[in-house]
C-alpha cells in the first residue's frame, strides 16, 4: 500500500459556528470550506495545516454516524485518513492481512474524494480512513 500522507484528521463536534471559534480564533487557521455530505449526515469544515488537514465534523441528523459517535464519546477525535494511490488495490490489501472492513468498496467523501473506513476493532481503536483524490487537482 502507499500512503503519501495523512490527509486529514476528523474531529466530531455539535456545531462547526461554536468549533470555529477556537480554530480561527484561537490557533489561527482559515476554514477554506464547509460542506454537507447527506449520505454520511453530516457537515464538514475543512482547515489546512500544512499538508494535513482537519476536518470538523457535525452531524446534521443524530442517529448518523457522527451523531451518534457524539452520543456515546462526546466531542473529539473521530477518525485519522490517510491518502494512498490506488484505494481499491489498498482495500484488497489490507483485508487480506484480516483488518475488517466497514467499506469494502470506496464511496465519496467531502471534497469529491474516494473515502474507505477500517473497523476500529481491528486497528486498535482508532476509526481509520483511506481516500484517494482522483480529480488531478
């Protein structure tokens, strides 16, 4: 598999306005953009850190994902994703070294990316993304 770089790292929070007070604020950064993606019922807020970004996330319906992550942790770290070349070969990969899947497919994400997620179960707790930007930016 062939990771470039962490992408982004996903943080929950009930209100992106109230959460960007403290990233815009607080620590400087510029959201750069805020989106919905209705599938995953959820609003994202992106700010870029180098390389990296963090990507806030609200739920926009509380039996989503997020909504219900919030419910049982609380706000905080959600997710880390990483980039890779090829997310299908990557995929076939990695559950084939008995890592479950929750994706076994990529779908798109925010920001038109193709986006897999890893079962916590099988990687230590931590909700692990894969994506691909396959638009040539």
């Amino acid at each position: 598999m062939n990771i470039s770089h962490i992408e982004h790292i996903g943080i929950a929070v009930k209100s992106i306005d109230e959460a960007k007070k403290y990233y815009e604020g607080v620590l400087g950064l510029k959201c750069y953009a805020v989106e919905e993606v209705k599938d995953q019922k959820v609003k994202t807020a992106f700010f870029k850190v180098g390389d990296t970004k963090i990507e806030l996330l609200e739920p926009t319906d509380p039996e989503g994902p997020v909504g219900k992550f919030i419910e049982k942790k609380g706000e905080g770290i959600h997710h880390i994703a990483f980039a890779v070349k090829g997310i299908e070969d990557a995929l076939s990969e990695i559950e084939g070294k008995d890592i479950n899947l929750i994706d076994k497919s990529p779908r798109k994400g925010a920001e038109g990316l193709d986006i897999a997620f890893l079962h916590p179960k099988s990687t230590f707790g931590v909700l692990t993304e894969i994506c691909e930007d396959k638009s040539n930016k």
